[in-house]
C-alpha cells in the first residue's frame, strides 16, 4: 500500500509543482492539462478546469509522490484541515526549504529547535507554514 497526496489548486498547480520540484530536488513525472486530454473522460463527478490548467500533476520525491490538479475557480475550496510532512535531513536544509516555502506565505509555527525532539527519534526541527500556493506544510528537521 501507498499514500500520496493529491492537492487541489485553483489554476497554479504547474506554478506550484515546478517551485516545489526545483526547491526539493524533484522530478516532475507527469504534467498533463485538460486540453491535452480532451477525449479521455474524467473521473465521474469532475469538471474540467480551462484548457491550459493542470488535469493531473506529479512530482517524484525520493521514494515519495505529490499529485496534483487545478480545479475550476469556482469550485475550489481552500486547503485546510490537514499538512503535507516534510522530513528533511539537517537542520540547514530544513531551514532552506522552510524560508523557500514561507514567502509569500503564512508561517503558522517559526522553524526552530524543539523541547520535545529527544522524545522523537531522530527530529531535530519543528515548523509549520502554509506556503503561497494554500498547501499547508509540517517541516521537521531530522538529525542527520
């Protein structure tokens, strides 16, 4: 079994997915729009978003995935209720991609070191960030 998140943006899914690849080291492995895929069906339920926006997204990163996909403004609802963990080895790294994601956007918790990272193996680090795109971020700095 895997689990990987699919976040829904309302038109910068491809914004969103290329910062992230380039400020993670990552592999974009599938960029497909809705105009692209005009004769394939979409899930039932869905609506297409504008042509050039984004039908599916994802992003290899390690052994982890992303996914992603725009939706049409109108049915976009903010992210919210969850984060997506990052577990960054090094707490120059970690700090690095946590000031990457806080501009432009809502730091919730500074990163910095925490009283309780001896009762958790191996965490160094602890932040919270919702980034410019809406996606709501947990960054722990692992012990190297």
């Amino acid at each position: 079994m895997n689990i990987a998140p699919q976040l829904a943006f309302a038109g910068d899914c491809r914004q969103a997915f290329e910062f992230y690849a380039r400020l993670m080291g990552g592999v974009i492995t599938v960029m497909n729009t809705f105009g692209a895929n005009e004769d394939k069906a979409l899930p039932p339920g869905s609506t297409a978003a504008a042509p050039d926006q984004v039908r599916f997204a994802e992003l290899s990163l390690g052994h982890s995935v992303l996914r992603g996909n725009d939706v049409p403004p109108d049915q976009h609802v903010p992210m919210q209720g969850f984060s997506v963990s990052l577990h960054i080895e090094g707490a120059n790294e970690a700090r690095r991609i946590f000031e990457a994601l806080s501009e432009g956007g809502t730091v919730t918790t500074l990163l910095a070191e925490v009283d309780w990272a001896d009762q958790v193996d191996l965490v160094d680090r602890f932040g919270m960030v919702t980034d410019r795109f809406g996606v709501p971020w947990l960054v722990l700095g692992m012990k190297g």
